[in-house]
C-alpha cells in the first residue's frame, strides 16, 4: 500500500478522530507513543485536541501519512523551539505507523518525509526520544539518527518497569 504524505492537512473534526483512534491503535499494539499501557479513545482525545491547539498557534506542524482512501496511517509532528539558541532545530513528536501496516518499510519513508519538510524548514538538525528497551533506537540509527543521549530508568510506564528515556540527533546540513 502506497501512502501520500501531506504537509499541515486541515484538522476538520474527521480528521482529529482519525488521529486519536490512529494513536490508540498503535499504543494498543505495543507502541511507545506516551502512554503506559492499553489506553482508549477517551483517555487519548485531550492530547489529539492539545496537538491541535499548539498547531493552530504555530508551535507545531503534522506530517500526515494517508492511503489511497484519505484515511490517515501515519503521522509525524514537529514541535518548534521558541528560545533562539535552539530554533535552528525541531523535535519530532508523536512517530506512528498503523500497526496493519508496520513491516512494509512505512517507517522508512515516513522518515523520509520528515527529513525532506525539515529541510524546506530551513532546519539544521531533527530531536526525538524514543523509549528503551523495544528497540526503537536502532530504527532510528538505521534512519541515520544518533542517540545523544540517555537517562536510564527516565520513563516509568508500569509501576515496576522502568525504561531508558534515549535521545536521538539528525544532523541535516
């Protein structure tokens, strides 16, 4: 299957639905995506309409991955650095693949894309963290990220399992 990325699509309340079902899928599926757990759609909602607020204001941009049907699978959002040490950079937030589609190379070009809208950006560099323990930092080096960073035990997502909270640089010059 064949994804079309769009830049800063409207977020109509369709799509904002999709986002949040999109999020507990793949948090559902064992994905790390900020939730310990299974979670469920009303849990997820406050953070999809945060995302949205901090988009309409400018902090942030959604790269949106959609099928042939308009139906979003993927998703990436950059979060802006506002102090003027930092603004040569931007965090990528929120990395998510449809679980029915993980294994099919999605990741890949997602990432891709992302490192392609950096640049038009004029962006320097790309940050992430990513959790420990699922393997997530070699994806990311194989995408040419390299982990900076790692506070070990910095994420606890059950109350006896901690996991490294890892960070991850792309250099884009």
């Amino acid at each position: 299957m064949e994804l079309t990325y769009r830049l800063d699509p409207t977020l109509t309340p369709a799509l904002l639905d999709e986002l949040t079902q999109l999020w507990v899928a793949v948090n559902n599926a064992g994905g790390a995506v900020g939730f310990p757990g299974t979670t469920t759609y009303e849990e997820v909602r406050p953070e999809t309409d945060r995302y949205a607020e901090s988009i309409a204001a400018g902090r942030h941009r959604l790269l949106a991955g959609l099928d042939e049907e308009g139906r979003l699978r993927a998703t990436a959002f950059f979060g802006f650095n506002a102090h003027r040490l930092q603004s040569h950079y931007a965090w990528l937030y929120t990395v998510m693949v449809d679980p029915a589609l993980q294994g099919g190379g999605h990741g890949r070009t997602l990432l891709a894309e992302v490192e392609t809208h950096a640049r038009t950006f004029g962006l320097e560099a790309l940050k992430l963290t990513c959790r420990g323990g699922l393997g997530l930092e070699r994806f990311y080096a194989s995408a040419g990220y390299k982990e900076v960073g790692r506070v070990p035990g910095g994420l606890r997502v059950a109350a006896d399992d901690y996991r490294d909270d890892i960070m991850m640089w792309l250099p884009l010059t």
